[in-house]
C-alpha cells in the first residue's frame, strides 16, 4: 500500500491583472479522473456497480487570499453532491490571488479539476485555493461513502501534475498538492488505516540564489476490492490544492529582515490553518 501523503490554468490567472507580475505563480491540474468497475466474477450474474453517498454534502472548494494584516479575501462554494462542478477565485487582489475549477463527469468522459495560485513578492503573505470531492460543510467530515456490488473492484484513477516557477526562491514558497485515498470505513480513515492512496506533491521555492522551477506529471490511481458475496461499505477521500506564498520581500536582504518575514509568514501560515480548519476540517493524518 503506497503511503498517505498530503499533497494550468493561465485563463484563470490571465483574469486577474496582478499575475502579470506574479514574482511566483502554481499551478496544479488533475485530469481525466474517473470511476473504473471490474466484474471479479463474471458468472455471479450480478453486474458491478457503485453508490456514492453524498448526503449532507458535495463537492467544496475555498480560495483565499490574505497578508500579514489578515484576510483579503475568502471564496467558498458548495456542490449538490460529491464531484459536482464548482469554480472560485480570490479575484484581482494586490499581491496574491488564487482560483480552482471543478468540471466534468467522473463516470462519464473524466472529471478535471485546475488550480493556479501567484504571489508578486512584494508583500507579506499567502495564496491558496483547494477543492474536496466531498466535503461536509461545517464539520470535520470529508470522506465520501459508497456500496460497493459482490466481487467487485472499483479503481479511481487520473492525471495529476503540479508545475511552478518563482524569480525570488529567496522569497516566494510554491507548492501543489493532489490525493486520493480509499478505506473501509470513516473510523479507519481517521486510524489512517487506508486500504490504498496515491499522491502528487510538488513544491518549490525557499531556495536562496538564483531562479526556481519544478514540474511535476504522475498518473494516480487507488483500487477498493469487495471479494466477498454481498454488497461492501467503504469511503472515499480526496483534494486538489495549490499554494503560493511571499515569506521574504524580494527587496529586503538583512538577515534580520529575513528572520522577521520568516515569522510573518507562519503567523499567517497558523491563522490560515486555524480559518480552513474551523470552516471545512483538515483531512485526518495531514502534517501541519
């Protein structure tokens, strides 16, 4: 079982006018995700099947974008159901911005989801935007559960890359995340007892000299098997995020000035965890 890990689109930054001289832009694409079912046992005359249960929720995503002075701006959309389509973005703020879109049909010709993020490395701050498949808004619930038919494999599979680059990587913290995880139930998800997970992490920046880039392409993909004779329970978790941040102001050399914006950026870095957690939960077993 591959370890649980927490973990482009130029239209979308193209519309927010900052960008242009985005000092460090993220971008991070999830495509082509989809729902595979395999008939284990051909003869059962039981056709496979699977039923996402998405009561109290859907899909849910957050832009935000904020500065050592507190928070710019804070976007939130609730889908319908899990998967449903959703688009957010922080819109033309002075120095950070971030959007994410949600498209498509993941039983169907594939569900896409597009996430950019950009800092222009003269402020303070953070920019992010995440997507959940399902979340439950208000609580501490983001794990989709499903039935599954008898002898039955289900797979969700798709094509994850993070792609970055910053002209500050003395400054500016880039970083793209995507993950998808199955397990039995939503007890053992929160035990991080996973059945199977898959995850895409890129990140760049913090580096001090010079110009920094990372690009980043990985096929993901995550199987629950039901081997027995009777319908089998389990659940579903995953996200696509993205994030750029300015710890350093791109004018100011002073080690001194380096430590203060150092500490700048994790206040701001704890503030945002505490707002994400408090408004959608953080996925059980993420590092902080």
């Amino acid at each position: 079982m591959r370890g649980l890990l927490f973990c482009t689109i130029a239209g979308v930054l193209a519309v927010v006018d900052p960008a242009a001289q985005a000092a460090g832009t993220a971008d991070v694409e999830l495509s082509g995700l989809q729902v595979h079912l395999v008939d284990l046992d051909p003869g059962d005359g039981i056709a496979p099947s699977v039923a996402f249960d998405s009561t109290g929720g859907g899909s849910y995503l957050d832009a935000i974008a904020e500065n050592s002075s507190g928070n710019i701006a804070n976007v939130t959309r609730s889908g319908d159901r899990a998967f449903d389509s959703l688009s957010g973005t922080t819109g033309a703020t002075p120095h950070f911005g971030a959007a994410m879109t949600l498209a498509g049909d993941i039983f169907g010709g594939g569900l896409v989801a597009h996430g950019s993020a950009y800092t222009t490395g003269q402020e303070y701050g953070d920019a992010g935007a995440d997507v959940w498949f399902f979340k439950v808004p208000g609580q501490d619930v983001s794990a989709l559960p499903f039935t599954l038919s008898p002898e039955t494999a289900l797979t969700i599979s798709g094509l994850a890359s993070g792609s970055m680059s910053t002209t500050e990587p003395n400054s500016d913290a880039l970083l793209a995340e995507v993950l998808l995880a199955f397990a039995p139930s939503l007890t053992a998800l929160g035990n991080n007892s996973v059945t199977d997970s898959d995850a895409l992490v890129v990140q760049a920046g913090q580096v001090v000299g010079g110009g920094a880039s990372a690009d980043r392409e990985q096929s993901l993909s995550v199987t629950f098997v039901n081997a027995t004779d009777v319908d089998a329970t389990g659940v579903f978790e995953g996200f696509v995020r993205v994030d750029a941040s300015t710890a350093v102001l791109a004018d100011e050399p002073s080690p001194l000035l380096l430590m203060a914006g150092a500490a700048a950026l994790a206040a701001i870095a704890r503030a945002k965890r505490r707002m994400r957690d408090a408004a959608q939960g953080a996925l059980p077993g993420r590092a902080p």
